[in-house]
C-alpha cells in the first residue's frame, strides 16, 4: 500500500500526508473498474482504480507520455514509472512530442482529441501498438481529409514511408492514389525525387495518374534518375512510360532532347520504334501482333487540351444571382453559356469541346465533338432541353453522336472534381457517358477535400481500341 501512494504521489494526485478516499467501498470499486480503459499490462490495485474513476477532465500530472521519434511510446520520469516500469529517463523529446503527449493523455479521460496531419502518424502507430482499433480506424478516415493539408507533399511522403514500414496496405493505397490524382503537381515539387525507386516504380504503373500528357511524365522521371544518379534503374522505371501515348512529333524529339537517350540507346530504339508502329498500323492488324490490352496501348488520365475540358459549376465571385457567365474556352474546349446561380429553375452549366477519335497518329485529322453537363438536380437537367434518364443527382454526363464512333473504338472517360481548377479532390470513371459523383456539400469519405470547395468539374476523354 505505501509503495502505491508514492506512485501517486509521483503523479501529483496525492500528496504525501494524503490518502486514498475513505468511502471506497466494494460495489464503488466493481462499477469504477467497469468503466477504466486499462491498455497496459499492469492490473490495476485498488488505490489506482480509486484514482482512475474520479471523473477527471485533465490530466493528473504536469509531466505526460508522448510519442518517440521511432514511432513507439515513452513517457517522461514521472509517468514512465507508473505506466511501464522504470526506462531512461534522460530521454529526449522535442516540443511537437510534449504537445502530442498532453493530447493523448487528454484522451484517456476526455475522449476528445484534436489531430493534424503532423500527429495523425503517431496517434496511428500508438493505436496499433496498444490495440486501440476505434482510434486506428479514425485515423485511417481522416487520411483523406488531412493530406492535403501539405501543399509541399513532405508529409504525404514521410506517412506512405511509414505504411511500408509498418506494411498498412490501406494507408499505402491512400498515399499511392493521392499521389496519382496530384501527379502534374507532385512531379514539380521538391518530395519528388525524395521517393525510392520502389515507390516511383509502384506509383508509374497506375493508369488513374492526372498528368498534362505522357511526355509530361516522362520528364520528371528521367529527372528523377539523373537527380538521383540511378542510371541503372533507366530501363525498369522508363519500362512504365508509356511512349504509345506520345505524338510522333514528340517522339521523334526524344533522340535530341533526352540527356539519357545517348547512355541507354539500346533501352529507348525498341520502345521507340513500337510506339511508331501503334502511330502507323491500323488496329484490325496490329491486334493481330501486338496484345492491345497491355496497358502501353491505354491513355492515363491527360489533363491537355487535346483530351480534356474544364467546366465551372459555381458561379464567379461577385456575380449576380440572375448574370449569365462565358468560361473562357479553358484548355482549348468552347464552352457554351452557363447560368451558375443558385436558382433551381435555371439550365445545367455545360461546354462544348473536340478531341481526336483516337491517341494513334491514324485518327488525329479526325475529330470527335463532345458535350459536357453538370446536372445538380433534375429540374436544372429538364430545363436544359436534352434527355434526362438519370435516377440520382447530382450527375455528369458526357456525350457525342454514337454513330461516328468507330467500331474498333471504345471511350473510358473520367470526371475530376476540382478546386481551385487544379485541386483533385475526386476521380469518377463514367459509364454509360455519366457518373453520379458525390454531394458537393459534402466532403464524402474517398474525397480529398480543399477549403474553397469543389468549384470545377474536369471531363477527360480515354480512347481504347476494343
């Protein structure tokens, strides 16, 4: 009994001329035992129970536990004691880790906690080691809506690291798809070159990665070989790049402007000269030689004029309620008159734009005309005189004649929701020419979610031979 009160005197919840409150009674110690989170594996003595029921809404000492560097848990000279036995007590911990420890002390007798994308990886591994899944499964709800909070991707970096470390494959799949649906501005960044060739080779494989055009990417990946000085991985990383998706304009450049092209000739003549062949036979022969279903014969998600268009869904700053508003043709595509006020008798924001019947060199003279809606509700779609089918809004549809369609040609469009025009907060792929997308006055559970608002609708076209 007195090497107990000397540890809660430790804690400063007794003092030394203290004792333990006079009306603990049996049936008070079986109802506070009852409502105790004991995540050690200490069994708790009638005086801690006693302690550890009153109700407290702080924390019962100045000194708290916080999270180590390594990931795991520590706790300072006074609570180490108490909670895990004796450990070093001379080691160190910075600021954010002494902020960290008070919140989650705070949570064991508050269950409130406030987290940011600086401590949601340490609460995440703290929850895996005590064996907290409602706080683990929290933590992995909240990466959707943290990440981007980091506009530098330092942090969505060190958190994909640290899933491989602990091997979370859902943690992973939220980093890798993040990453993907950020690509134009992921390559520009700084974090860029600070991934390992296993990452950039995992996330060069993916067909949803939102980037200008291939050409595009395949810059930043031969930057990030001669950054590195990773020569020797040319082949298996620019084994991803898909050169079928390049003009022959811009493949015809590559011998000239790429500075890896003289040191691996052998790797880049044959990737060449296939992307010029797909430019040159028609489908109903190459199909016979080549397996079209591989994904080099498969466009990613090209945000470039010649594949997309970006339609405002809401209207401008400052704009009447009853104004009329003209996008200005973003990435080439015209756009017919929009009405963005919020009066539901008004038609559905919609543009106009064209696009080549296919990425080979075959079709480019001939083009597709495409029209792009919004529909927010049914009535808007009724008042904007075309067929409405559709049993759920809000929807986006994507349409062109079905009779100039090539047989040999099949369309695997998308939809980005965006913020700001650039901000990738959801990726829908469209069936039938529509997809039903999420609410936009929610943030869903599989949205990136931005401070602004989804405020544009992005349509990419995906031609695929059948």
């Amino acid at each position: 009994m007195h090497a107990k009160n000397e540890k809660l005197v430790k804690l400063g919840i007794l003092t030394s001329n203290s004792k333990a409150r006079p009306d603990t009674t049996v049936d008070n110690i079986i109802t506070a035992r009852k409502s105790i989170i004991n995540l050690s594996d200490h069994t708790l003595q009638l005086e801690e129970i006693e302690v550890l029921s009153r109700d407290l809404n702080f924390c019962p000492t100045t000194t708290v536990g916080s999270c180590s560097r390594h990931g795991g848990v520590h706790q300072t000279n006074d609570t180490r004691e108490f909670f895990q036995g004796a450990s070093d007590p001379n080691e160190p911990i910075d600021e954010l880790e002494q902020l960290w420890g008070i919140s989650t002390c705070r949570y064991f007798y508050t269950r409130k906690l406030y987290v940011k994308l600086l401590s949601v990886k340490c609460l995440h591994r703290m929850a895996s080691n005590y064996g907290v899944t409602a706080i683990r499964d929290y933590c992995d709800k909240l990466f959707y809506k943290l990440l981007p909070q980091d506009p530098s991707f330092k942090h969505q970096l060190e958190l994909y690291k640290y899933a491989e470390l602990v091997n979370d494959l859902y943690l992973q799949a939220i980093c890798l798809q993040y990453f993907a649906w950020h690509c134009e501005t992921f390559t520009r960044s700084e974090v860029w070159y600070q991934m390992s060739a296993a990452e950039l080779d995992a996330l060069l494989q993916r067909s949803d990665l939102v980037i200008q055009d291939e050409f595009t990417l395949f810059q930043a990946v031969e930057a990030w070989i001669v950054s590195n000085e990773q020569t020797a991985l040319t082949d298996q990383l620019m084994g991803n790049i898909r050169f079928h998706m390049m003009t022959p304009e811009t493949l015809i450049s590559i011998p000239t402007n790429s500075s890896l092209y003289q040191l691996s000739q052998n790797i880049f003549i044959p990737k060449l000269l296939q992307a010029f062949e797909f430019h040159s036979v028609p489908v109903q022969k190459l199909k016979y030689y080549r397996n079209i279903s591989d994904p080099q014969y498969h466009p990613r998600t090209y945000t470039s004029s010649d594949w997309s268009t970006i339609l405002p869904i809401t209207s401008p700053t400052g704009a009447s309620p009853k104004s009329l508003y003209v996008s200005q043709a973003p990435y080439r595509g015209r756009s017919v008159w929009s009405d963005y006020s919020y009066n539901p008798n008004h038609s559905s924001p919609s543009s106009i734009f064209q696009t080549p019947e296919h990425t080979s060199q075959l079709y480019s003279s001939r083009k597709l005309s495409w029209s792009a809606w919004y529909h927010k509700s049914a009535l808007r779609c009724r008042n904007s005189n075309v067929i409405c089918p559709y049993d759920t809004y809000p929807v986006a549809a994507l349409t062109t004649a079905s009779y100039s369609i090539p047989a040999s040609i099949t369309y695997h469009n998308r939809v980005l929701l965006l913020c700001d025009h650039h901000h990738v907060a959801f990726v829908q792929d469209m069936k039938n020419s529509t997809a039903v997308i999420p609410s936009l006055n929610t943030t869903g559970l599989f949205l990136f979610p931005c401070n602004t608002g989804v405020n544009s609708i992005s349509f990419v076209v995906r031609p695929i031979y059948n």
